[in-house]
C-alpha cells in the first residue's frame, strides 16, 4: 500500500495470499516449484520443477486445488521456463548443467528446448513432447556428441555473430506409445536434439504473433572457464524463429554473447515490443572474481546488425556505500529511458500477440528503490556493442 493510502474493507479483502495446495491428488508432497505459467486452454495452472525425479504439475486455481501429475505427457526434466504459445502447445525450457571437460570448468552443453504438442489445445494427458534440433552448415545435426571436444566446431559456429542455422522439432515422446513419466533430457539425447549451456528461460516477443522466440543460456558461470570468449562459457540469448508457432521448421541466431559482466542470464521478459530484458543468475563464484553482484539488461529487439545491452543497473560490492546517493540518480535516469531493472521485480512476459505488456510499471517501480545491493552501481551506462563477424 502506498503511503497515505487508507485500507478499505472491499481493498483488504482482494489483496490476500492463499495456500492452494500442499500435496498432489495422490496425497505426495508437492516437490519445490521452479517456473510456472498460466494454460488457458486447459484452465490449469503448470508448475516445473527442474527435476528429472519430480513431477510436472498441473493444478486448478481455486482453493482447494487438485494438483496432478503430468509428466507421463509433458514429462521430466531439469525444467524451468514455461510458456504457451496461441496454438495450445507449451515450450518449455531446460536447465541442466552439464559435466566438466576433462581439466577445465567448461561444461558439456546438455539443456534442451521442448515443445509439448497436446492431441487438442488443453490435454496434458494425450500428446506429443518435441526437442529443436540444430543443423549445422553441412545439414548434420549439433548434438551432444558433436559438441563434446573443447571449442567443437559446432558449438563455436553457435556462439558466432552473423550465423544462421535451420533448426526442427525431433519427436522424443508420445503418449500413444507410453503414458508414464519419463526422463525428458534422456530422450532427447536419443533423439539427437541440440542441447545448449544451460538455458533457464525463454519468451515470445509480442506483436510477433508468437514467431519469435527469445531464450538464455546461463553458461558456464566461472571466469576460468577456456570456452567464456568462444562456446557460450559466458552465456547467450538465442532467436528462434518460425512462420508459426507450431511449425515444424525454422532459424536459429545468436541474438547476443555475453560477458564477465552480462553473464549468466536467468529470467526474461518484455517490457515492450521491442525492449527485451534479462536478469542474472550468476552465482557467488561469479561474483567474487567479477567482483559484481546480479543485475538487470535491457535489450533492443530491433537492432539489425550489433546487439548491446542499452541499459543496466548493477551491484557492485565496492559501489554500495561509496556512492548510493549518486547511484541512485543515474538508476532513475535510466529508468525513463528507457529501463532501468532490477532482478526481483523482472515478470515473465505472457506472449501475447495483441496487448500491451504491463510489466513496464512493474520493473520500474522495483528498479526505482535503489536500495538494494543488486540495483546500486556507479556504472550505470550502456554497453558497446561486440564486433560482428
């Protein structure tokens, strides 16, 4: 409540937090929940929880709720960013790290983007799950085999500025073959999908009419890494796009290589058609050799040509009691123009090909505070942007 504001009894009675559910309609406990979205087709809320050992979950938004497992159709995985698209499907994005190169903190790209196609719009019992498959200049596809050597060849055309890769949905799953849960990363494996570094979340730009997909890649997250400058060591926002949402082909372009600074991107939205942001996740061994805690980027969606951040509001640990005062002024300043973002207040965006995303207010006001360690910088300034190739 703002200050000043009074409490009325039809205002306290529509602002409240409810307990929904504890445990799933087979009276299991409800495993700990990572990305969530809204299925308006089915009328149910889905919930991940990036765990190949832990249900996907459906549940119904009233008090109580049943609460029920689908990963017999959805299936299991390190999931963590959902998403539907205006044709029933749900995308789904996973994050799972990867082992080690021998010798090295590079990991071995093993995350994959799925796609559930549902029998009608609505059914999470009966359908098909997809993984995207990318091809590489020969036609072959990148695969988990084809990126294992240090810098593969593969991996490195993937983090290149310019290039342009086919890219289409390998079935992994159907439920008309089997309708027990299973190991969503092992099949697609199988299946020969692409696995990145550790995507966490994706978004569909709006106004696109659901053609365009945005997501991450959280990468390797430690500066020692030998794969940072060439593989996605640092991190990545990837573009898929296609004619529809529910195409079987389409393109697949490095929309942007991260940084020491800008790695290690979590949660996206949009806070316009255009205005692109992502938070970090970096993690406290990033921090202390950045010397920087997570910050908040926003990127312009229509640059054509060179992809930078053009804003940010950083932590940086040394900055926090030298210089709150002047911080806090350039945050507002880059608030107005034209974001200024902090990494609790970043909403998901819904996709929607026809409204207006109102997660704008919503990342401004919790940008504007300028109190927290993670939204106080004296570098609050835009990047230049990477050479293209």
């Amino acid at each position: 409540m703002r200050p000043g504001a009074r409490a009325t009894s039809r205002g306290s009675t529509a602002h409240r937090v409810t307990l929904l559910a504890t445990a799933d309609s087979t009276g299991a406990s409800i495993a700990d929940i990572d990305g969530s979205t809204w299925d308006p087709w089915a009328q149910r809320l889905l919930f991940t929880t990036e765990s190949p050992g832990a249900p996907t979950y459906a549940a119904t938004p009233g008090y109580p709720s049943t609460v029920t497992d689908v990963s017999g159709a959805l299936g299991r995985g390190g999931y963590e960013g959902i998403q539907n698209d205006s044709q029933g499907n749900i995308w789904i994005v996973e994050d799972t790290g990867g082992s080690n190169n021998p010798g090295t903190v590079a990991k071995r790209p093993n995350s994959f983007v799925y796609r559930y196609v549902p029998a009608q719009p609505g059914d999470l019992q009966h359908g098909k799950l997809e993984a995207l498959q990318v091809l590489n200049a020969a036609g072959d596809p990148i695969t988990f085999e084809s990126q294992a050597p240090l810098n593969s060849a593969d991996a490195v055309a993937l983090h290149t500025y310019g290039q342009s890769f086919r890219t289409k949905w390998v079935l992994v799953h159907d439920t008309a073959v089997s309708n027990t849960p299973f190991n969503a990363n092992d099949v697609a494996k199988a299946a020969h999908a692409t696995p990145f570094k550790r995507p966490e979340n994706g978004a569909f730009r709006p106004g696109s009419k659901f053609t365009e997909f945005y997501f991450d890649e959280t990468g390797d997250t430690n500066a020692t890494s030998v794969e940072n400058d060439t593989a996605g060591g640092w991190g990545s926002v990837m573009k898929l796009t296609q004619a529809s949402p529910g195409a079987d082909t389409g393109s697949l372009t490095l929309f942007y290589k991260a940084n020491i600074a800008t790695a290690g991107f979590d949660n996206v939205t949009f806070l316009s058609r255009d205005k692109l942001t992502f938070v970090q996740d970096a993690g406290d061994t990033l921090h202390g050799q950045a010397n920087a805690l997570d910050s908040g980027f926003v990127f312009d969606a229509t640059a054509a040509t060179r992809i930078r951040p053009i804003s940010r509001c950083a932590g940086s640990p040394r900055a926090v009691t030298r210089r709150r005062r002047s911080t806090r002024r350039a945050c507002r300043a880059a608030t107005r123009s034209p974001a200024c973002t902090s990494p609790t207040a970043t909403r998901r965006s819904t996709g929607s090909s026809g409204r207006r995303s109102r997660s704008s207010s919503t990342t401004r006001t919790g940008a504007g505070s300028g109190r927290s360690s993670t939204a106080t910088t004296t570098r609050g300034r835009s990047f230049r942007p990477p050479a293209t190739s």
